[in-house]
C-alpha cells in the first residue's frame, strides 16, 4: 500500500519536545510510490499476494521475534495510506455501547490485522506491515475487534455473537465459543482465550482450541480492554468508570492504578482517580494509555511487582478513541512497534436539536464529554453529566436560554449523574454511583429552590426514571435489567414488570412503560402491568415518547427511528420510519432526550466511519525513555 517517506527520529522527537502535533500528513503522491525505510532498501512484495506466501513470512517473523528488539528497532514514524477499497472500519460491531479497537499487530510487528468495510458488512485483512498490499481474510464476514495469539500465528475475531479464530497463513475460521456483551479478551502463552463478557461481569478461561470453559469468575464490578501483564497471572484494563485497574485472572481481585498508586477498590477517591482507555503493557517498564481527548499517555509501571513508579506524561496527541468503554485505536507489538488512527474521543460530543424532518440544528455549547442529557419539564434548563479528568463525573446544570450554567455540588465519593427531573421542573433526581467500582448507592432528589437533599435508599438500581405524576418511578436491576415500578415516598415495595430491559420511559398519561430488552428489542406495558407485552421494534434501544403519545423515537446503532402508537383503549403499534442517521455519541448511558415541542435532543460527534491512513512509529520504547529524561530535565 502506498506510504510516505519516514520522518528522522530527530525532527519526530523535535516535535514531541516542543509540544508541536506529530502527526504528518499524507502526501497525495504517496499513493503512487512504494514504501522504503531509511537505509534506502527497497522491499518488495507482489501485488498479487497470496496467502500462501504468508507462510514464509511467517518463519521469517519467528526469527525475528528471537532478536532482542531494543537492539534491531530503532525509533522511526511513517505513515501508511490505505486504498479506499481496504481503509479501516470505525465502530464496527458497536452495540450496546460496546465499540472495540479496529486494529492489531502481531507480537513481532511484522503483521497487522485491521477491520474493513464491504458492502455486505465489515470484513477483517491482513497485510505485512511494510509490504504494499492486504488481503481480505474468507470467512470473516461481521468482523470486529480482530487480537492475535502470542505467537502470532492466529488472529482471534468476533463476529455477531460468535468469537472466531482464523490461521494468518489462511483457511477457514473456526468457531471456539458464543459470546454476550464482550468488553474485551486476552489471548495467553498457556492457549487460552481469557473472554470479558456479561458487559464485563464475568471473567472465562477458554480453551484456543474451542469447546470449553476451563473456569468462570464472577466479578464484582466490570472490567475490560485487557492487556496481560509479565507472567499472564494479571491483566491490566479499565473499569466501567474508567479507572485504571488491575485483575487477577486467578481470583478475580480488581486494584485500581492511580495517582497514588496500587489500591484496593474501596481505598479509591476522587483525587485518586486515573482515566484511562486500552492500557498496554511496554517492556520494560512502561503502562501506554489513551486518554482525555485523543491523548497517548505513558506512566513508568514494574509489570512484574505491579508498582506505579512514576507520574504519567502525554506521549503524542490525535489518537482516536471510540465510544463505548473508550477503547483507543491504537495497538503496540511486543518489538515495541506502534499503529495508530488518528482522530479525536469518540465520548465527546456536540449537542443538537433534530427537527422532525431530520434536519440538525446545533446548540451553542462547548464541545465536551456529555451523557445523560436530561431537559426540565418546559425545556429552558439542561441537567447532563459531565466527566472532570480529575474528579470524575459530575452533573451540570445549563440553562439554554442564558446560557449560564452551575455545577450540582454533592458530598461523599461518588459518581453522579441526572437520573430524572421532577414534574415541578424545581426538583432533580440524581443518581449516585461509587466513583471506582461502579456501584450503585441509591439517589437524591435535589430542590433546586432550597438546595436541600432528600435521599433514597435503592442499591442496585441503574436508568432511574420519575413518572409524569411524581408519585412513582422505574429502574432496572443494574446486573440482571429486572424492571420494577416504585412508590417515590412512603412505601418501598417493589412492583416487577414482567420483563427484562433498560432505560425505560412513562408514556406522557403515565398509564404505559417503554424499555430497551435485553433480547434487543423495544417493548411496552401498560401500568399498573398487567403481564401483556407489546413488541414495537425487533432491534433498538433507549425509546423515549412523544410530547403528545402518539410514537415512540429509539436508537438502533448509528440510526433513530420513529414508531407511531396508539394507546386508545388497545396499545398498537404503526411502521418505524427513519428519523435522522448519522454520527453519534453511544454510551451506556442515555444520549438523547425529548423536548416539550418534539425535537430529538443528541450528542454529535466525528462523522468519520473510515480510516484512510495509520501512523506507524518503531521503538516506542525509545521514545518513552526520551520524553521521561525530557521531563525530568526540565524539573
């Protein structure tokens, strides 16, 4: 594939120094010119590749991987130019707020596996890392989130709910397991699969081959994004809240990395917090992150004592990361080797008002990493959560009429968000989360004309929602999606819906409940529930009412949709048409509300579905060295 010249290591490391953005663009007429190292040695590779001279290189990688790479890889950074036909597939295989890398090397970095789009759907390839073209691997159809085996001769690979392997020397894939809700998976040395799914409950031990589970741990908040540590017995990744953490694959112990340190979970506040996305083991002593907004980071770590040895530094800028868990577009081989999509963090958003034909109108609003937008009752005020880097996420009041807005102060170690405003619009139900394992500790009802608090005792609950009359509210079970009705004072006794789902809605009358089931598809009751179950969409989420009752908008991936119904005596439920498609922030959170005259409420972010380009850069290891003498140096 065409590339550009390598930039010196002098004048990449210049530009790192002086704060400058490393990137460098990509000359037009590289498309037509091969790609050379700086010695000046052509290598050549057959356009008309084939797989079996995969096998070749595969025995060339391997003696390769046995030289000391600190002494055969030197810092350099080019850029690699993708055909349209072969560029990379962003977001493919998101679902339920699930989007994972689309890029991998091999532990030699000799190959790379990224995920591309076809028309019948994403499709994983494969080339050499320096060669000139890529192949698209037969059997991969629905591809997503492609990690290769440490020897570097299998990629795994998921593809809808199936977890597949397939040989880089070609061949059909084989099927090793079905997967639910995968937040991430580690291939080890021993040939096994370590598999995060369950929205990243519960930890499995597969065996490579397929067929079993060799054991199952439960965790006790969700994990994913995992790297392996020295000696495979940890893994270090991220908690849903962000946190960096550690886990072992033994017991299933979860410590969180922060500013201060290794520390037990429940040892873990605000101050404490470190954010961090797709973190990545670099020997020989190195924890490399994504982070804020498109930002590589690097903090000195003993991989094998799982000490923090040192304060993190940006390493370079543009790295882009998904919605989701985060997971950054970037992956690091073990000869210290560095691919990379540039972009910016899919999590921040702009908002913006969809009218009801579709058409956008953006709201003056800095751009930022919003979720949860809740709007008051008569639509003048904006309760949204926000994320602090250094106090983690906070609930911000705007007012989209002065555009003034205030901080919601809360007290205790928690992560909060705007859960549901009252009908008064004066009152706000805010939720609260512990700040690093994800737990969730009930909520509080905040009077916005007295600033007084009133608590409400609900562990484990999650997608809290008051209905129109205020005397009543719904959540689901935060594990399971179990969904119950509740009294907002007095009695306390729970009234089951008979479904499973999350991130319900009140019809405007209060007398029907739309959900998202965990099945995947929108569903609604009446209330009190009577144990009918109406199927509005086979495929979507989050549905929210109409001001007047009469449809329900939800999200299926990158799409909102419009149902009409009607609740007069007997629910019944018309065609979805296609409200707006387009690009748009996906969280486990809501990303969208309702106005009181009907528009859709939702956060924009980059529209690029592609990647037409990666940069590459050798001796990483080297560059990490350079920028901690840098920093020290100017202490």
């Amino acid at each position: 594939i065409p590339a550009d010249r390598f930039v010196s290591a002098a004048q990449f490391a210049a530009a790192i120094a002086t704060g400058s953005d490393p990137r460098i663009p990509v000359s037009p007429r590289a498309r037509g010119a091969s790609l050379r190292r700086q010695s000046g040695i052509l290598i050549p590779l057959a356009v008309g590749l084939v797989l079996g001279a995969a096998l070749g290189a595969a025995l060339l990688a391997g003696r390769l991987r046995a030289r000391d790479p600190a002494a055969t890889t030197h810092l350099r950074r080019w850029n690699i130019v993708l055909p349209d036909s072969a560029s990379v597939a962003l977001g493919a295989g998101a679902s339920s707020g699930f989007t994972h890398t689309s890029i991998a090397l091999s532990p030699a970095g000799n190959r790379l596996a990224y995920v591309s789009w076809r028309s019948s759907g994403s499709v994983l390839m494969l080339r050499d890392l320096t060669g000139d073209s890529a192949i698209a691997l037969p059997g991969s159809q629905g591809a997503h989130y492609p990690f290769f085996s440490p020897d570097g001769s299998w990629i795994g690979f998921f593809a809808g709910n199936v977890l597949r392997k397939v040989a880089v020397t070609g061949g059909d894939p084989v099927v090793v397991a079905p997967v639910n809700r995968v937040t991430g998976a580690a291939w080890t040395h021993d040939d096994r699969i370590l598999l995060f799914q369950n929205s990243g409950f519960d930890l499995h031990a597969l065996s490579a081959s397929g067929g079993s589970t060799d054991s199952t741990v439960h965790l006790s908040t969700q994990f994913g994004e995992p790297d392996a540590l020295p000696g495979g017995e940890w893994l270090v990744g991220q908690l849903s809240s962000g946190q960096l953490a550690l886990l072992s694959t033994r017991s299933g112990t979860e410590l969180a990395i922060t500013r201060r340190g290794v520390l037990p979970l429940d040892s873990v506040a605000r101050s404490d917090l470190l954010f961090a996305t797709s973190p990545k083991w670099v020997a020989p002593g190195h924890l490399v992150y994504a982070a804020a907004d498109g930002v590589l980071m690097a903090m000195p770590f003993d991989g094998v004592r799982r000490r923090v040895l040192g304060e993190p530094v940006p390493v370079l800028t543009g790295v882009r990361m998904e919605a989701g868990f985060g997971a950054g577009e970037f992956a690091i081989a073990h000869d210290g080797t560095l691919a990379y999509v540039a972009g910016r963090n899919q999590l921040y958003g702009t908002f913006a008002f969809v009218s009801a034909a579709g058409k956008l109108d953006t709201l003056p609003l800095p751009r930022g990493p919003y979720t949860q937008p809740r709007l008051s009752p008569d639509g003048s005020e904006l309760a949204v959560q926000v994320r602090n880097p250094t106090g983690g996420w906070e609930v911000l009041l705007m007012n989209l009429r002065t555009g003034v807005t205030q901080p919601v102060r809360i007290d205790g170690n928690y992560r909060v968000y705007p859960a549901s405003w009252l009908p008064s619009g004066r009152q706000l139900m805010v939720g609260l989360w512990n700040a690093v394992q994800g737990i969730n500790n009930g909520a509080r009802i905040l009077s916005l004309d007295t600033g007084k608090w009133t608590d409400i005792h609900l562990p484990g609950s999650s997608y809290i929602n008051v209905a129109p009359d205020g005397r009543s509210f719904a959540f689901s079970d935060w594990r399971t999606g179990d969904l119950y009705l509740r009294a907002l004072h007095g009695d306390t006794a729970r009234t089951s819906i008979p479904a499973r789902g999350f991130a319900s809605s009140f019809s405007p009358d209060g007398r029907w409940m739309a959900w998202g089931s965990v099945d995947g598809s929108v569903g609604v009751s009446p209330i009190p529930p009577t144990g009918a179950i109406h199927t509005v969409a086979e495929h979507g989420e989050m549905p929210l009412w109409a001001p007047r009752g009469d449809a329900l908008i939800y999200r299926n991936g990158s799409t909102y949709w419009r149902v009409p119904v009607s609740t007069a005596g007997r629910f019944s439920s018309g065609r979805a048409e296609k409200l707006i498609e387009g690009a748009f922030v996906a969280t486990f959170a809501w990303n969208h509300d309702i106005a009181p005259d009907g528009r859709l409420l939702v956060l924009l972010n980059s529209p690029e579905q592609e990647a037409r380009a990666l940069s590459v850069i050798t001796g990483l290891p080297e560059l990490l060295a350079r920028v901690a003498r840098e920093r020290s140096a100017a202490r």
